[in-house]
C-alpha cells in the first residue's frame, strides 16, 4: 500500500527549476543555488523521547500548550539526483514545549500511553508536490541544547532518516556554541523562521539517501 501511495517523480530540468521556484514561492529564505544545492540530509540523535506510531495529524500541539504558535513547513527531496519529489513520505516531528518538557519524557510505542501523555508529537505524509506542514509551539531551550525540533522521515527506496533541525538566528551565539549535541549540522538544517504577525513560521528541505 505504501508502494502505491509513495510516488517518486524524477524532475527534467524545466521542472526542477519550476520546483525550486515553488519552494521559493512559499517563503524559502534561502538563495535559490542554496534551495537546490542542498545536499542528504545529515543524521543525528533521536534522543530519549521518541513515541513511535504518533497521531497523523499536522497540529500537534494536541493537548493546547501554552506558547508561540508555530509554522514549520518543508519539502522532501530524494532519488537518484537528490532533487526528486518525494510524495507519500511520512514525515514525523517531535519536540519540546515552550518550558523544555517532552510529553512523555519517555519512549516507546504510544500504546503504552494515554492520550493525555502525548503532546508535540505527530506524523504527516507529503503531498504530491512532495511539501508537508506541521503547527505547533516554539520549543523552549533545554540544558546545554540550541533550540530544536526533532524529525524522522521514511520513504519507499530511500534510507530512514532521523535528524534535527535549527535556528539559524541562534547560530554562531555563546549558547549555540555549549550545544556539543550535532556540533556541525549542515546548511540546510538551519531554518531561517521569522515573524508573521503571531506566528513563528519557517520551511526546510530534507534530502533522503536512496537506498543501496
Ligand atoms: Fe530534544
């Protein structure tokens, strides 16, 4: 079934250029040789908190936090070239909330959980244009991490990815630098979120390995 839902299309040229355009069109900060020079997405840890099997669902913030709304969207690339759209693929988040709590501080499959245990965590499939959206919270800091949100994204032909990406405004900072955690994330891991009126909105561009 998910051979049937996962559809990779192989861009030509014109229509690479028309998905880059897209991305932009959405908001990318990025410069467009940047959009599409982004290279695999690097891995990093899971962490502790990851609940396997979370609700599909682009609101996460299921139980209603407290905290600044945010936007975070993205695109999920792939295929021989890495500039593949990958449609279907499930993409997971998971993250702190706006006191650096994870609901649960624990692991495992969600069965094990109540329903109110579970919060700021879900998984979306990509649409056709390979884009997902989630809304959520801003994650506050915790101990000696950079601000952070956790992902995981899975994808018929291609190697599972479980990453993290970051501010961009917090790179380079005293505390960025205490982070010893994905101590060189790439470019592209850096989201580049800004204000629009209340809302913290930002977008990313995953890269997934194919497989061997
Ligand atoms: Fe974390």
């Amino acid at each position: 079934m998910t051979d049937r839902r996962t559809l990779i299309t192989s861009l030509g040229a014109g229509l690479l250029l028309a998905a880059s355009r897209h991305v932009l069109a959405a908001g990318m900060q990025c410069a467009p040789a940047d959009c599409i020079t982004c290279g695999p997405t690097g891995s990093s840890t899971a962490g502790p908190f990851y609940v396997s099997n979370t609700p599909a669902t682009m609101d996460i913030n299921l139980l209603h936090a407290p905290g600044t709304p945010m936007r975070v969207s993205g695109i999920v690339l792939g295929g021989r070239d890495g500039r593949s759209v990958l449609a279907g693929a499930k993409v997971e988040l998971w993250q702190a909330d706006s006191e650096g709590r994870y609901h649960p501080e624990d692991n495992g499959d969600i069965a094990r959980y109540q329903a109110d245990e579970i919060n700021l965590r879900g998984q979306v499939a990509t649409g056709v244009d390979g884009r997902f959206t989630f809304r959520s919270i801003v994650p506050a800091h915790y101990g000696n991490r950079r601000r952070h949100l956790h992902w995981r994204l899975v994808a018929d032909g291609h190697v599972a990815l479980v990453t993290q990406t970051y501010w961009q405004d917090e790179r380079g900072t005293a505390r960025e630098r205490r982070d010893f955690v994905d101590r060189n994330p790439e470019e592209c891991r850096w989201i580049a979120f800004r204000n629009e009126g209340a809302v913290v909105a930002g977008e990313v561009v995953f890269v997934l390995r194919p497989a061997a």
